[in-house]
C-alpha cells in the first residue's frame, strides 16, 4: 500500500450498472454493495451523475446547503409545458426563499389536524380493502395485493385529503403512474407524451377543483391551502396551490404502493418475521420502518451544486448533480447490522427512506398511518398469507415496485 487513503483515490469512471437490466433490477443491492466497497461515491457517465453509496455520503448529500433540487426544465419546453409548470412550482423543487415560503404555508395548513383526523378513516378503509382481497382469494383462490390494497388505499386517503369527489377519484391513479414515468432514465418518446398529456389534464381538473373550493371551502387540504397566508401576507399563488397537490398525490401514492408491496414481498419470503408481527402487534411500528429500509421504494434522490461541493473526497462542481443511493445506503453494514436481513424489531433504524435535511418529507406521519393500516389489516385478517405466485418486478430503476403481487393461504 502507498499509505493513500481511500477517500482520496479517484471515484470509478466506468459506468457501474445498469440501470435497464433486468438481473440488476431483480437484485440491485448486490452491486451497491460492491459499489460500497470500493470507494463511497462513483460517476455513472450513462445516467450523468455521481451516485453517494454510503450512509454517511447519502446522508451529507441530502444535507449540504451546497447541494440543492435545482429544477431544470424538461426539454423542449414547448412539448412539457405542465409537466414544467408543476415541478417549476414544487416544494420539493425549490430552495430558499422560495422553498422556505412554500414549505411554511403547506405545513400550517398540514398542521391544522388533517392527519389525524384521517387516522381512524384510514384504518377503516385498510380493513375494507383487506376484507374485499380475502373474499376474493376465497373465491378464486389469491388475489393480487397491489390493486386491491396497495393501489387504491393512498389514492383514496390522497383524494380525500385533498377533498377530491368520489366520482372524481378513479382519473388521479393514471395521472400519477404517467407523470412519475418522467423520473426515470431514458425514457421513451412516447411515454414522454404521455407524462405531458397526464400532468396537462391534472392541472386543469385542480384549477377547477380550485376554484371550486375558493366559492365553496369545505374541511379539506385544497381549502385550507386556498385559505392559508403566512406572517407576511404572502399566500400560495393558484400554480402553487396546482403543484402542491400533485406533488401530495404522487409522493404519496407511488411511495406508499410500493412500501406496502416490497414490505409484504419481503415478509411473505421471511416466513419468520410474518409469524412475529402476526402475534406481536406492537411492532407495527417498527415493521414499517424495516419495510421502507429493506427494499427502498424510491432508489435515488438528486440534487445539484449550487456551489463546489465535497462529498466523501468527491468533488462536485457547480452545475452539476449528485444523487443518494437511498437502496445502497439502507444496507450499509456500517449503520445497520445484518443489513441483509429483514428484522421488524430493528431499532434504531435510521434509514433515508423519507429525506433529510429541508426536503424531508412532509408526508412521513400520512404515510407511516396508511402502511401499518395496511399491515395491521393484513395480520388480522389474512394471518395465514403466502404468495401464491412469484411476483413480477416493473422493470423502473427509481421507483422500485412490484407489477402485481399475488397472495393465497397457507
């Protein structure tokens, strides 16, 4: 050895995966533990970006100040008009002032009891989805999770948040699949499309839901948002109010999907820790958070420098993005012992499932109800679960999720 220390050995330049094969995306965790391995931060010229594969590297990107979501229009910007409109006005999307301005007045109006108020609705509304998948594994021998549970419970919890009509509710799933499309890497011209047509469509339907609300306010998010104005007067301008509703919709739907899908997964292939939370409902808690660590739903999460950055001896100029491996650093053995191995009675968990930093997420309490109503549902009624076919996994790098998820009894 010539006594140089590994932070200082250049990152590696060869592209360390890919993120369009199916074996990777079967089992992705293998490579980021190689990845770990040989230096704490790699470029990946195939996606443009460094990629933070440690705890510690993906916990000090999503921290630094240096490092923010600079929002860069997608191209051509003729063809992405809403897409833009709604990212362009996103909380996630932005930094101080705006950012700060932004987050303070959807927190007041989150901070007026709406998520427990939905609380018991929630748990209600777990219980009927979960009855109508055990009436249809009895009568046709297993039913698919995913769109009798996972799918529609935060749909529902979202649209009803927001105060979305019943009549209304079936259009925000297919909005939602659509648009998070755009999130992945080389994505198709005509998914591209079809991200454009489904954000153009959600826009219109929330400037009317909007107005609506502003005529009539009812005991809903969109009326309290319309309602709400912070020390300075400054109130969420209607494009605003537009992004901040999508941005609830699809953060918490795809998320949730497929924290719920990837936890079960995981505990139907871990027969020992399904028995263990089936007589212990006390760790439901904990469930979830193992849940969300294990198998990450949201893999990567970007931000860009605003300045020169150093993140583990890599060196990131101004203009350029860095993202956190938030799979990769769910199973650093530095952090969490065993990584590999699903423990519901894991604590601390200090996962990064849910951000860090200014851009945490502001949906976590909403989340963290719907999924362990959802677990809760399923140990009491369905405590017998197995999956009755070997799933199929989507074939998306970022979002990580199951097609379908077919459960019987044992």
């Amino acid at each position: 050895m010539d006594g140089t220390a590994p932070h200082d050995l250049p990152s590696v330049t060869v592209t360390p995966f890919d993120q369009h094969d199916p074996a990777f995306l079967a089992d992705p965790y293998a490579t980021f533990a190689a990845l770990r391995e040989r230096g704490e931060v790699h470029e990946h010229p195939g996606m443009g970006i460094a990629l933070a594969v440690s705890h510690s590297a993906c916990q000090a990107v999503l921290r630094h100040r240096g490092l923010g979501r600079i929002w860069t229009d997608a191209k051509p910007v003729e063809r992405f008009t809403a897409f833009n409109l709604l990212h362009r006005n996103s909380l996630l999307e932005n930094e101080p002032p705006t950012h700060t301005r932004l987050r303070r007045l959807v927190a007041a109006a989150f901070g007026r009891g709406h998520v427990e108020r939905l609380r018991p609705w929630v748990a209600d509304l777990a219980d009927r989805l979960v009855d109508e998948l055990v009436a249809k594994i009895g009568s046709e021998g297993s039913a698919d999770l995913l769109s009798h549970v996972a799918t529609p419970l935060p749909v529902e919890v979202i649209a009803e948040l927001l105060g979305v009509p019943a009549a209304d509710r079936p259009l925000l799933q297919p909005w939602s699949n659509a648009i998070v499309k755009m999130y992945e890497y080389g994505l198709p011209a005509e998914k591209e499309a079809a991200a454009e047509r489904a954000a153009a469509e959600f826009v219109a339907y929330l400037r009317e839901l909007v107005a609506h609300r502003r005529a009539s306010p009812g005991e809903d998010l969109v009326s309290d948002l319309v309602a709400v104005t912070d020390a300075d007067g400054a109130k969420l301008t209607e494009d605003e109010l537009v992004a901040t509703a999508v941005l609830l919709l699809m953060a918490g739907h795809e998320a949730t999907v497929n924290v719920i899908g990837n936890g079960v997964r995981a505990l139907m292939a871990h027969r020992d820790q399904w028995r263990l939370l089936v007589s212990a409902p006390d760790l439901l808690p904990s469930a979830v958070e193992e849940s969300i660590r294990y198998d990450s739903p949201l893999q990567l999460f970007e931000r860009t420098a605003t300045e020169r950055v150093e993140i583990a001896g890599h060196t990131v100029p101004p203009g350029t993005k860095i993202a956190a491996l938030l799979g990769a650093a769910a199973r650093d053995p530095a952090v969490f012992a065993d990584p590999d191995v699903l423990d519901i009675t894991r604590s601390p968990n200090p996962h990064l499932g849910f951000g860090m930093g200014i851009h945490y997420c502001l949906g976590a309490p909403l989340a963290r109800i719907e999924v362990e109503a959802a677990l809760s549902a399923l140990t009491r009624r369905l405590p017998d679960a197995v999956l009755a076919a070997e799933p199929e996994r989507r074939q998306e790098f970022v979002m990580r999720g199951w097609r379908e998820l077919h459960l019987g009894r044992g």
